[in-house]
C-alpha cells in the first residue's frame, strides 16, 4: 500500500454509502441521525483506510460470471452425488485427505478458491499450509486422487489464475 495517499473525502464511497445505509437503518430516520450517520460515513473510512491493503481486481469481470455460473452448477451435482451416496450403504464411502498443491498465493483469489473448494458438497477446506503451497481437503468419496486434484485445479485455481491475473 502506498505509504502517502491523498486526502479525498471518500477513500471507499461504496463503504461510505453501505456505513450510512446500515446507520439509518439501525436508528430512525431523523435530521440529526442523517447527520450523525454521514459524519461517521466519512470519517471512519478515513481513519480506517490507510490499514486496509490493496486487493487484487478482477482482470476479467466476464470470467467472474462463467467462474460462478460453474461454481453454482458444480454445487447442484455435487448436492446430487452426496445424497445419492449419503443414501446409499456407508460401507461404500471412501472418505479420504488429499493434499493439492498451488499456484495461486494472494490473499483474495485463494480465499475465494478454498472456499469454492468448501461449498462443492462433498468436499472441504480443511487446512491452508502455513508457507501457502499447500490446500488440504477433506473428501467423502475418492476414487482417484490425482484425478480430483486436476479438477479442482482446471475448475477452480486456473480461473482464478486467469481472472486475477496471478
């Protein structure tokens, strides 16, 4: 982040308008907490922003769609298998750990690819390698290891690669 930053009345306007919406909400809607809203709308932003880090932006806003398009229909036949399997004998689960190595390591893109992983029924995030070379998951069902590694990493983590650009 940078270390100098201009003086500007909105460092984060859509922050701004969300805090002042969220004020007259919880208060009613009278002249002095309009007021009172929009002062704290401009000054807490102003104290908060030189803390916050600069995150990555989107390269490809396109993308996004078809990445969560992908995401919501993975969910659908993911919930499909789940129960079909969740319905079936137990003893037939091959619950297993897998480890799935990364490309991706900004804060932002992997945060939304461990959490991809987790809202796929059937598989979760379980733990994040402390150097962020590794993704550890939790599978009910596995077949074969190294085919849902390349899945996760060609649906989820190429994406993503692509849309932030990491």
């Amino acid at each position: 982040m940078d270390k100098v930053r201009k003086f500007i009345w909105f460092p984060t306007p859509y922050y701004s308008i969300l805090l002042w919406l969220v004020w007259q909400i919880l208060h009613d809607f009278s002249r002095g907490h309009m007021v009172l809203g929009a002062v704290f709308a401009i000054v807490i932003p102003w104290i908060v922003a030189p803390l916050s880090e600069k995150e990555p932006v989107a390269k490809k806003p396109l993308k996004v769609l078809t990445y969560v398009f992908r995401l919501l229909f993975d969910i659908v036949v993911s919930n499909y298998d789940v129960a079909k399997r969740v319905l079936q004998s137990n003893s037939s689960l091959k619950p297993a750990f897998i480890a799935v190595p990364l490309a991706i390591n900004e804060p932002l893109p992997l945060t939304i690819f461990t959490s991809s992983v987790s809202l796929t029924p059937g598989t979760v995030s379980v733990e994040l390698s402390d150097n962020r070379q590794w993704l550890y998951v939790h599978v009910l069902h596995l077949e074969d290891e190294q085919q849902l590694i390349n899945l996760i990493k060609d649906r989820y983590e190429a994406p993503l690669k692509e849309i932030f650009g990491c």
